[in-house]
C-alpha cells in the first residue's frame, strides 16, 4: 500500500519540522514574553475600539500587521489605561500595562471616563453621550472640541448602544461589555496572526543557522538508510515520551505562573531540551553550518570526494579558506583553519544556496508544532500498522478476539 522507504523519509522531515516547529514556538513565547506582546495586543485592540481608524495606505497596513511592537500612545487610550481600575492591573515594572481584564473593567472603566464618578442616571448619560458625539463633531466650534473625548465615529456608536439599551443602564453596561468580548475574539486572531509571521521569520532564521534545507534533508533521508532508520526511531522515542505536544500556552498566563523569571526558567529549560534533541538529529544527518577553528578536511583517493569533520558545505565555503590548510600524518587528509571573517563569510554563502529549501523549511514551522505532532502520531500508527499482518500464524487467540472479523455472534 505504502512504500516504506518514502514513509520513513517522511516520518523523518516530520519529525524535524516537529523539533524545529517546537524550537521556534519556544522562542517566539520567550520574545512575546520579554516585549509584552499580549499586553500591547490588547492596547491595540482598545485603541481600535476607542479611536475611529485612520486612512493608511497598503504598505502601511501591512506594516500594522507585522509591527509586534505597537504601543498606541493617545489622549484617549491614555486616559482609559491611567485608570485606577486598569492601571492597577498591571504590575510595577517595566510590563506596566496588563495583558488582559474582564469585560466588567472594560465598562467600569469607560463609564468612569464618560459619565464622571458621581450618580450616572438615565438622563445624565443622555445629555452627556449628546455633548460627547457633538465634541467629536468635525464641524462644531473649538470651545466644544475642547470637551472631546472620543472620536466620532466611536462616539456615535456607543450611542447607538445606549439607544438599543431603551434607557436600561444594566443593559447597556451588559451591551459595552458585549462589544469588548467581541472585540477580544478578533484581538485574539490578531495576535495569532502576528505570532505565524514571527514563526515565519523564526523558522526561516533557525533553517539558516541550523543549515535546515528541506531539499538536502529529504535526499538524505531517501540515500542513506541508517540514518532513516535512526531518525524514525527518534521519533517513535519522541512521541512514547510526549504523549501530547510541547504546549507553551501552558506557561503564558499569571495562573500557570507566578513570576516572569519562573515562566522565563520554564521555556528557557524546554528550549535546552529541544536543543539536544536537535543536536542529535543533526548528528544523525550529518548536518553542520557554523565552521570550528580547525576543520578536518578528507579526500577519498578513488573519487576524490572531499569529507569535512564535522560536516559543512563545501560549496560555501570561501575560496579563501583552502589556502591556509596544512597537511597531517595521514594521507589525503588535510587540516584547514578558519578565521571569523571566513565563517560568517560562509554562513552567509550558505543563503543563497540554499534560499529555496530554507523557505520550504520556514513555511513547514510555520504550520505550527500540533499540526506536525498530530500528523507525526497518525503516520507512525500507519507505519506500525503495516507491519503487524492480521494473518500472522503467530498471532495469539487473545489478540485474534480484538479483530472485528474474528468475532462469532
């Protein structure tokens, strides 16, 4: 039905794309963790709320879309997160702002800022929601924009709230706080979205680095069958061990844990354990991108194909480097010294060698380590299947009554 080779080879670029996916996710959580992405992906989403959109244009937007360092700074926004009850939601120090707060925040806040903090009956939000659309009114006078505090548009559509509450202020308390858990299902999107172009970026850089080209794993996967053999094991090894993915989510909010050091301790020690799981498919596929010092260089005397341990590409390499090689004791076997220009020089030949299979990698992290753990799980199960024939003469009575075939009755 399936030949194994072409699924060994599969199993192991899955389970590549799996440690790979697993590293870059790893590093996004710790990168969205130092620069408070979450924290400023709800600024944002409350910013959008509270302030009409401003006319961009196509690049602008796109830049909106992949800046994970937006801090909208206005009078409006910083008005509402000055407030008691959002600003002490947030701690004191650099992560002032809070990564999340309740609808009821939301509306207790923003009641505050609109409505003052005395009495707020049905005519006092009537008059005040009237003065406060009139403010944001292109066309009224200075004196009465000096009073604005949203923009029109906003302005207009928490009146409309109002209207549709029927004068019932529980209600239309219970229609702001609709709107924000509306809003914060998109916000949510949003941030997903940011976090697929980091993984993007990510995955691209970790191909690069770790010289993970997509086109030269699968070839050597399909050529040499140990190392297939090995990594398919590695990965029935990985999975008996991880009975679910790797999930940082586990680790990204204030209940999983308590401090920013012990969140950052955590994902610093699954990135060390990815490391090493890494470093041992490498080791198996004889994949190698940062140059030593020294570089053990071997020439076999019938093909003359030349052997670097440890490995690297022989086509990046500068021209530079085989001028400074000295012989050793052993025949056709050199020794070549790298100096740092020559291994950045390298690692930057390796770009355009290999743009194509480092995209394909980046692409594949991209997808995300549950979709590659999910699928690695199903393939093994198909390879385990294949192999145990339900015809086997050997096969037990006990394990014959678990066939549905088998069964009498």
């Amino acid at each position: 039905m399936f030949n194994s080779v072409a699924l060994d080879v599969a199993i192991g670029l899955m389970f590549i794309f799996l440690l790979y996916s697993l590293l870059a996710t790893v590093i996004s959580e710790i990168v969205a963790t130092m620069i408070g992405l979450r924290a400023r992906n709800l600024k944002e989403a409350v910013n959008r709320m509270l302030n009409d959109e401003e006319v961009k244009g196509f690049l602008s937007r796109l830049w909106d879309s992949m800046n994970i360092f937006k801090n909208p700074s206005n009078k409006v926004v910083d008005n509402f997160y000055n407030h008691p009850e959002i600003k002490y939601l947030g701690s004191s120090g650099i992560f002032k702002n809070p990564s999340s707060f309740k609808a009821i925040s939301f509306s207790k806040t923003l009641f505050h800022i609109l409505f003052g903090n005395g009495p707020v009956t049905r005519e006092v939000i009537d008059k005040r929601l009237k003065e406060i659309v009139d403010a944001a009114d292109h066309n009224a006078s200075d004196d009465v924009k000096a009073n604005k505090l949203l923009d029109k548009d906003t302005a207009q559509y928490i009146l409309n709230l109002w209207s549709e509450s029927y004068g019932d202020i529980i209600k239309f308390k219970f229609q702001l706080e609709t709107w924000f858990d509306r809003t914060m299902e998109q916000a949510t999107e949003w941030y997903k979205r940011k976090i697929r172009i980091v993984l993007l970026i990510l995955g691209f850089m970790i191909a690069w680095i770790f010289n993970a080209d997509t086109l030269v794993i699968s070839g050597i996967l399909s050529k040499d069958k140990e190392a297939r053999a090995q990594m398919v094991t590695m990965a029935a090894a990985y999975l008996q061990n991880n009975k679910v993915a790797v999930d940082t989510g586990g680790v990204t909010d204030s209940a999983a844990l308590e401090t920013y050091s012990e969140k950052m301790d955590s994902l610093l020690q699954i990135k060390n354990d990815l490391q090493a799981d890494i470093n041992d498919a490498h080791g198996i596929l004889g994949l190698g991108c940062w140059p030593l010092d020294s570089m053990l260089v071997t020439t076999d005397p019938k093909t003359k194909k030349q052997t670097l341990l440890p490995p690297l590409d022989l086509r990046a390499i500068p021209d530079t480097v085989w001028h400074s090689g000295k012989n050793t004791t052993q025949a056709n076997t050199k020794v070549y010294y790298f100096t740092r220009k020559a291994k950045w020089k390298y690692f930057f030949n390796l770009f355009p060698i290999h743009f194509f299979g480092f995209f394909l990698t980046a692409v594949a992290i991209s997808l995300g380590a549950p979709f590659w753990f999910d699928i690695l799980n199903k393939v093994m199960k198909l390879r385990t299947s294949e192999k145990i024939p339900t015809n086997s003469p050997n096969t037990t009575s006990s394990s014959k009554a678990v066939l549905v075939t088998d069964r009498e009755g």
